[in-house]
C-alpha cells in the first residue's frame, strides 16, 4: 500500500495463426485501453521505475509489432509493474503489462519475449470477446462485490478492484496464444524455444507456492491462475519450437538478461508496506494489522484488501479527523441511505468509531460497517463488506490487531533485491541456498528461481540469482 503453467502435435494442429486484419490500433481499443491503464496500474504497485524498466519497454515493443496490430513500436505502451504477484497480460489499446516478480522468474530474454508475445497474442485473436470474465474479487469469494441493486454503494467501497476484470481463457485459446508467442519472438529474432522455458519455470514456481504456502494466496490473480498450465502444453510449446527451426532449450546462460536484473526488488516493496503471512506492516505509517485466518491479503497502491470466504474488507488512508465526523462523512460520499450514528469506542488505546448500514449487492443484502481510527496526522479506516446481519463478521480479530510499529519494529522491515552472483571455485547449490533472505525452504527457492534441478552441478563462472535483504 503507497499513500499520498500427449503426444507430439502434427504440423497442422500447430498451423501459424491468423494475423490480425488491421495494421492500426482502433480509436476505439485505444479509448478502452487509456480509460483501464491507470486502473491496472493502481491494481499492480503502479510503474516499477528501476533501470530494469526500460529494458522490458525494449523487448515488448520488439515482440508486439510482430502481432499485426500495428507497425509503430511507440502505438505500444509496455510496462514492467511493482508488483510482488507473478503476472502478465496485455488489453486493447496496445498496453502490454508485466509484473517484476514474474520477471525475475524468467532466466532468459527469449523467455521473457515469449511470454509477453503470448500476452499480446491474445489481444490480437480478440480472445476477450469470446472470454470469461470474472472480477479479480470473485477469486476470493467476493459475490457480495457485484453488480449492485438499488443502489452502487457496494461498488463504490470497492473502487478499483470492482472495475478490474481478469481473463479466464479456454484451454485452446492459451494454446493458440502460446503460437503466438513462438510466432512473434521468433520473428523478433529470439529463439522459439523460450515459450516451452517460460512454462516450465511457471509450473515450477506454481508447486514451489504450493510448496511453501507463505503468502495464503494473493486477491490479484497470479499467470499461473489465469493461464492454466501443465505438462501436456509444455509439450505443445516444444512441438512449436522445432517445427520454427530451434532447438528445444535455450543453449547456454543469457548473461545479459540475468545481470539486467541485479538490483530488482523482489516481493514487497516497503515503500508499499510488507506483507508476512496473514500480517500487513508499513514501516513509513508504522502501523500494522493481522487479517482473520483464511482470509488474504492484497497490497494495492492505496488500499490493502482482505478477503475470504466470508466478506471483505479493505484498509485505507484518510485525512486526520474525528473518527465519528470521519465514518459519517464516509458514508454520505458513498451514497448510503439510512443514517447511522457511529459508536466510539477505544482499539488498542486509539479513539476509534464505528457504523453498519444495510446495501444490497447481486440482489443480496449485505452489511457494510466503517472503522475509523484517530492518529494525529491521518485517519485510518477499513470499510468491511459481510452478509446481511453479519455485522464486522470475522474481521473482529483484525479490528482488535490494528495497532502501531515501535520505531525499532519499522526501522526493521526491509525488503528483497535480486543479486547476481558468479558461481566460485568450492561454491555449490547448499552454500549459495544459505545466502537465500528466507527462514525456510531455501534450497527449493534457489533452484526455482535459478531453474535448476536438485542434482545440478555448478560450474566455475556460472551465473546465479540470489534473493537478498536489501
């Protein structure tokens, strides 16, 4: 939160797609993609702004004119997002989005152009026409976050997440856009083989988040949620590169790519606030709170989700006030209709207040409370969504822990970079492992990241990704 993943397929299954028809991106796509940019990029962490950047702007531009949706590289807008989610994805417009986190996955620029094809490649099939669509809230349960009846109070409180749709693609669209992405990195002059790499590094970080289940899920979407994967399109994916004329991995190490990514913050940003299992901490506000168990935590640009199975709430930032001013105020700017006089009361000795009204979402009744809590610079507030009669529900618990970091408590929160280190003389999988910035499961993180399996051999000169404090 910043305030202020068969057989063989016959050379016909694996036809080249059509191309687009146009050569020009509609005034219309264009409006549609302008007016949903910021919304995504308020969704993702906004802009990652690190040198890294502009190489990721390069690549996507050199991959998206391949698609036939135009021949201008400056009718793309490509951006590398903040964002401890892995992702990518592409809209009408010709915005082309990709997240660090799934950038420091990738170990190569081939593999980084394929998924960013892929990406695009949607948009040029025009998948989304034919899509399902669901909101990034219905993953966790939130129905009560729909359309709205009678009134759009329920949108209201939900801002940006309500308005953001993730695409849920068929099987046989992921792999007509897995064409794509061999079809456009090739034709951009990276090898076709970085499709099947791309897949295989997702599917291996797939089972490792299985594996380790630090975060308990993510209110965004991550690649691999959005774009079912598995051995069977691997395989395809390798069909596609040898049919192109590549081989079936990528040959050597692509020092450029991986010394490009030294410096890369990885999972949170602390500007942004950190989370920790079910924990949320900003070291700047120095605050923090704890979401119920089962529920998970999203970190936005300017809110905090937590959601679960039984409602939803969201934490915020407002100017200082009297908590009671403040949550009727609040209220009055999202349109509820019946009044409620706020209950004050004291959380973890600060004046606090707090109100329930009655909304109606997807012709349900729901409750909508708002908690405010009196600091001398801000007022911080959760606006909580549960069914009709629940109250606060099971976010009690995480009213209860919202509290303030000493300054020792802040002054240690620190984030993740990216390091790139030369393998030495002696140097093995278990020595460097142990220079993880992780209390557990530090070897399998090693070897996702690096793309290695449990038995490789380090090699004198070899480059390798570290996940360090800093």
């Amino acid at each position: 939160m910043r305030f202020l993943t068969a057989a063989m397929l016959t050379a016909a299954t694996v036809s080249a797609p059509v191309m687009a028809q146009t050569r020009s991106i509609s005034q219309s796509d264009r409006a549609q993609g302008a007016q949903a940019n910021p919304q995504l990029l308020a969704q993702y962490g906004g802009r990652y702004s690190g040198p890294q950047a502009a190489y990721v702007e390069r690549v996507g531009k050199k991959v998206a004119v391949q698609s036939g949706l135009s021949n201008a590289s400056g009718d793309f807008t490509v951006t590398l997002l903040n964002s401890p989610v892995e992702n990518a994805f592409a809209i009408p417009g010709g915005y082309v989005y990709i997240t660090r986190q799934l950038l420091a996955l990738m170990n190569s620029e081939a593999e980084l152009a394929a998924v960013m094809g892929h990406e695009v490649g949607h948009v040029a099939a025009r998948h989304s026409n034919s899509r399902n669509t669901r909101s990034t809230l219905g993953n966790l349960g939130a129905t009560l976050l729909g359309a709205v009846t009678g009134s759009d109070l329920v949108s209201r409180i939900a801002g940006v997440g309500s308005q953001l749709y993730t695409l849920s693609y068929s099987r046989n669209q992921e792999y007509q856009a897995d064409q794509f992405g061999v079809r456009y990195a090739t034709a951009a002059g990276y090898a076709p083989s970085g499709m099947a790499d791309a897949l295989v590094q997702l599917n291996e970080a797939q089972a490792l988040a299985a594996q380790t289940s630090g975060r308990g899920g993510n209110a965004v979407p991550t690649w691999m949620s959005t774009h079912p994967n598995g051995a069977e399109r691997v395989r395809r994916a390798r069909a596609l590169a040898q049919q192109a004329g590549g081989a079936a991995t990528q040959p050597g190490q692509d020092t450029t790519y991986l010394r490009m990514l030294d410096g890369l913050r990885y999972d949170d940003d602390p500007a942004q606030g950190v989370i920790d299992g079910t924990t949320f901490r900003h070291p700047a506000l120095r605050i923090r709170f704890t979401a119920p168990s089962g529920y998970a935590l999203q970190n936005g640009t300017d809110a905090v989700t937590i959601a679960g199975q039984g409602g939803q709430a969201e934490f915020r930032m407002g100017p200082a006030d009297d908590p009671a001013s403040f949550v009727r105020q609040r209220l009055a700017s999202l349109g509820a209709r019946t009044a409620a006089e706020p209950q004050t009361t004291r959380i973890n000795g600060t004046d606090a207040a707090i109100a329930t009204v009655r909304a109606n979402a997807n012709n349900q009744a729901v409750d909508l409370t708002i908690v405010a809590y009196r600091y001398p610079s801000a007022t911080y507030y959760f606006q909580i969504v549960t069914p009709a009669g629940r109250g606060i529900g099971p976010f009690e618990s995480l009213l209860d822990s919202f509290g303030t970091l000493t300054q020792a408590e802040a002054n240690a929160i620190v984030g993740k970079r990216i390091r790139i280190a030369t393998v030495r003389a002696g140097d093995t999988i278990d020595s460097l492992s142990r220079q993880m910035a992780y209390p557990d499961f530090q070897r399998n993180r090693f070897l996702t990241l690096n793309g290695l399996e449990d038995d490789a051999q380090l090699v004198p000169g070899q480059l390798v990704k570290l996940v360090v404090r800093g």
